[in-house]
C-alpha cells in the first residue's frame, strides 16, 4: 500500500455512516411484508382465475355431453347455428351508418384507453 | 459471524423464521448504504435504494448457495440496482453541478482536527462526482469497506485485470484532481 492507498483509505474510512439508525431495519421488514401480502394476493388472484376457467370449461364439457348424449344433439346443428347468429350480426354491419358509428365508438374506446394508459405511465414517472 | 453461522442463519429464514432477516439487514444496512449513497448521490435515493436492495435480497434468498459470503452476494445485488438506478435517473457524471453537489452530507464527516484534512474531504467529493457511477462502486468499495480485488470481481463481473487496471486508473485520475484542486486551493 502507497501513500496514496494510505491518504484514500484514511479519508474513506472517515467518510462512512457506521450505524443506520433501527428505523431503516423495521422499514425494510415492513416492506417485506407489504410485498409477501401482495404475492400471496396475487397467487390467489390466480389460482381463482385458474379454477374459474376450469369451471367453465367443464361446465362447456358437460353442456356439450349433455346435448349430445341426453338431448341427441349432433354438434353439427350446434354450427349451424353459431354461424346463422354470425350472419345476423354480420348483415347488421352491413347498414352503412351503423358500421360508421360502430368505428366511432371503437376509435373513442381506444382514445380513452390510451389516455388512461399514458396518464399511469406519466404519474408513476412523477412519483 | 463465521460463514457457517450464516448460511445456518439464512436456511432458518428460508424454513419460515423470517423475522431473523432483521439481524442480517442491521450487519449489513451501513455497509450498502455507504456504496449505494457514493453511487446515486443523494440520501433519500441511497435510502430507497438500500431499501431496495434488502427487500430484493429477501426474495431471491433461495437462489443463495453459499458459494460466496452473504456480503458479497449482496453486494453484487446492490452494484446491480445503484447502478440501474443511475442510469434511470440518467444521473451521468457530466450533468452534474460540482459546485452544488454532494456525495456525502455534510454531517456525514467527522470533523477534522486540521485544515488540510477538511480540504482534502471537500476535494474528494468533488473528485468522486466527476467519476462513472461504475468507478465510484469499485474505489468506494475498495478503500471504504475493505473489499479485495478478488471479491470486486465476484460482485462487479468484472475481469480481475479490468478491476485492477480500473481502479490504478481511477487512482491516477483522484491524485491528479486531488494535486488539482490543492494548487487552487494553496493558490
């Protein structure tokens, strides 16, 4: 170690904060807490949606069955019919001024969504 | 605390006795603070920062093996965070006002018995401002909490002749603006 090593560490060593004061180790412990409360919140958020979209999928399963089994319900009419109501809602598309305000009001949606978004990501920036 | 002793402390913590983290973040909240406030220049940032970094630690405490010590583990996890910071605070040495900055608060010195030391103090913020963020890191960590080359490398990613021949270079560079400011100084 040279002179200079000796001068830096000297000066270092003065300049360090020895101690922080009890309140930064309980502030950590808090936060750590709030994270393993959001964590946990979170996990649950998602097992609940998980069981949701099994429900529902078994629910669709057992419709499904029930028609084919219990009613003799072929899926083929089942088709049929899912198309007939896209062509209903196809042909309502087909009037000129409600397609124009159909698109009115999706731009609008889109412009509000927007807004929400850039004002999220301005005011965290802020904070 | 031995090595041994703390690994036996973080696997007590992993199996459920959370509330022993406290002991950990108490031995090691002076030491980061210190690095992280030479690296983000200013108290409340190194606070939340530090903070930050405890919090991190906490979580990915099962990605610890122990193939280094704690220290050094969180040390690289407090490299990696001061300096993310810098960069999202775009905080680069250019920008900075030398005259009006601080490195280290005023009452963060232990006041000097003589003249020449409170200068050299002084000029040794201003010599630390005009440094990389990076460069900051390795002389703080190096000279104020004793960390060796070897774990500079383990904590930076950095080549051990890169670490080496960064902190010769940063050395140079702090004589000559310490030489520097002493002539204006003495006059």
């Amino acid at each position: 170690m040279d002179n200079l090593d000796q001068q830096l560490s000297d000066i270092f060593s003065r300049l360090k904060t020895d101690k922080m004061d009890n309140n930064f180790s309980t502030d950590v412990m808090t936060r750590i807490e709030e994270e393993k409360n959001i964590k946990e919140k979170r996990k649950e958020d998602l097992t609940q949606s998980l069981f949701l979209v099994l429900c529902t999928l078994a629910f669709i399963a057992s419709m499904f069955l029930l028609n084919r089994y219990f009613f003799h319900i072929k899926a083929d009419v089942i088709t049929s019919a899912t198309k007939g109501y896209i062509n209903d809602f196809a042909i309502m598309f087909q009037n000129e001024s409600v397609s124009r305000w159909s698109i009115i009001v999706v731009n609008t949606i889109i412009l509000i969504l927007l807004e929400q978004l850039l004002a999220r990501k301005f005011s965290k920036k802020i904070k | 605390m031995t090595r041994e002793e703390e690994i036996l402390l973080i696997k007590r913590i992993l199996s459920g006795e959370s509330h022993l983290y406290k002991d950990l973040v108490e031995r090691h909240s002076a030491n980061i603070y210190n690095l992280v406030l030479g690296v983000v220049s200013g108290r409340e940032d190194a606070e939340e920062v530090s903070q930050d970094v405890f919090v991190k630690a906490f979580f990915s405490l099962k990605s610890f093996r122990g193939e280094c010590s704690f220290s050094t583990w969180i040390y690289r996890i407090a490299y990696n965070m001061a300096i993310s910071r810098t960069r999202k605070k775009k905080r680069h040495y250019v920008t900075i006002d030398c005259n009006n900055s601080n490195i280290f608060a005023d009452d963060d010195f232990v006041s000097g018995k003589d003249d020449e030391r409170e200068i050299l103090h002084s000029m040794l913020q201003r010599a630390l401002i005009q440094l990389e963020p990076k460069d900051r890191f390795l002389i703080l960590s190096f000279y104020m909490n004793e960390k060796t080359i070897k774990e500079l490398v383990e904590i930076t990613g950095m080549s051990e002749s890169n670490v080496k021949t960064r902190l010769h270079r940063i050395k140079k560079q702090l004589n000559i603006i310490i030489n520097e400011n002493r002539e204006i100084v003495y006059g």
